[in-house]
C-alpha cells in the first residue's frame, strides 16, 4: 500500500532551526544560494524584523552577488545578478508588503517573473498566496530573542524536496 499524500509541513523533509545571529543567518542563506539554479521559488515568511531580508542577502552572496540588498520599497522588486560561475542568473527580490490586493500582482508582471529565468524569492507571500506557484521552497521565520531567529524550511514539491535533502546535508552533515 503507498503512503498517503501529506501537506508539506506534516512530512518528513521539513527543517527547523535555530540561527543565534544576524551573520549565521546570512551563513545560512549562502549556503542555500549557492544550491539554487534558474526557475526556484523561494518563500519568505514571518513578522516585520523576523530576518527575511538578511536571509536574501545570504541567498544572493550565495549567488555570487555583491552589492546591496534591502528589501524593495516603492518598486516592489530588485534585480540582482548572479556570477559567472552561477550562469549570471537573474536574482528577483520581491516584497510584497505594500500589496493590499492580489489584482495588483498583474500590474506588476509577477506572472512573468516566475515563468522567467531567474531566481525569484518573496517577502510577503501571504499577500499573493492565492497567485502562487504550488511548488516552491517556503522558508517560515519567527523572533526567539533579540539575536535569535527560529528557521522552518518546508519544501513544496519534487524539486525543493531534493534541494532541502542536499542542503541539509551540505550544511549540518
Ligand atoms: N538571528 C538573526 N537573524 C537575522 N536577523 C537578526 C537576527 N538577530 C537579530 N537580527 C536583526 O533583526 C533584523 C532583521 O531585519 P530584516 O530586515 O532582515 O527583517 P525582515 O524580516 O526582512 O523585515 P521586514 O518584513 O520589515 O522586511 C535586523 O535588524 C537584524 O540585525
Ligand atoms: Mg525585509
């Protein structure tokens, strides 16, 4: 008899840490970064402050980019550009704080964002959830204390299964 189907967080594959600092967050990010190639989605969660954008700035180091990352304001997403030796991905930082209404996405070209070749990760998702791709990496991030940032890694779908079983390895052994 095959196992019935589970909501990602019910499975096994999910991960949940702890990140004592600012710096081991951005650690963390690199390391995932540096695992993620054309077409991932990535999903970051949590309340104002809880290090989403830390975690982005990790994730593009990851990437081989250097320059600044804050979250996007007005413009809802910057573009970052990965290295060479990362195929020079396109890096999407979206924020969708500001968006009040899922019908905004479309004046945003979301859609096409996710359908490019790129690597697309989200602040606010909760905001668009009902406009999302069904398969993608949701990374939940909740406040412990004031250095430490509770992580919970929950992959959706074939794809973000293998890359959390291959981070998880890289990173924790
Ligand atoms: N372990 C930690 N990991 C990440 N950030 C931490 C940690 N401990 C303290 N911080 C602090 O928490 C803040 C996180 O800010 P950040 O902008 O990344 O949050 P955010 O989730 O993107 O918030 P927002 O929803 O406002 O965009 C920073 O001031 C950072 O220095
Ligand atoms: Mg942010």
């Amino acid at each position: 008899m095959t196992e019935p189907l589970l909501p990602a967080a019910q499975t096994p594959h999910v991960l949940d840490f702890i990140s004592h600092s600012q710096a081991q967050t951005e650690r963390i990010g690199m390391r995932l970064g540096q695992l993620l190639r054309a077409g991932d989605l990535v999903l970051l969660s949590g309340p104002l402050g809880a290090g989403k954008t830390h975690l982005i700035k990790g994730i593009a180091r990851g990437l081989g980019y250097d320059g600044p990352v804050t979250s996007p304001t007005f413009v809802l997403i910057n573009e970052y550009r990965a290295d060479a030796a990362h195929g020079r991905l396109p890096i999407y930082h979206v924020d969708l704080y500001r968006v009040s209404d899922v019908t905004e996405l479309a004046t945003i070209g979301l859609e096409e964002i996710w359908l490019a070749d790129g690597v697309c990760l989200v602040e606010w998702p909760e905001r668009a959830a009902a406009a999302l791709p069904p398969e993608n990496l949701q990374i939940a991030l909740s406040y412990v204390s004031e250095t430490k940032r509770r992580l919970r890694l929950m992959p959706r779908g074939a794809r973000y299964q293998a890359l959390l079983a291959t981070f998880k390895e890289a990173t924790f052994g």
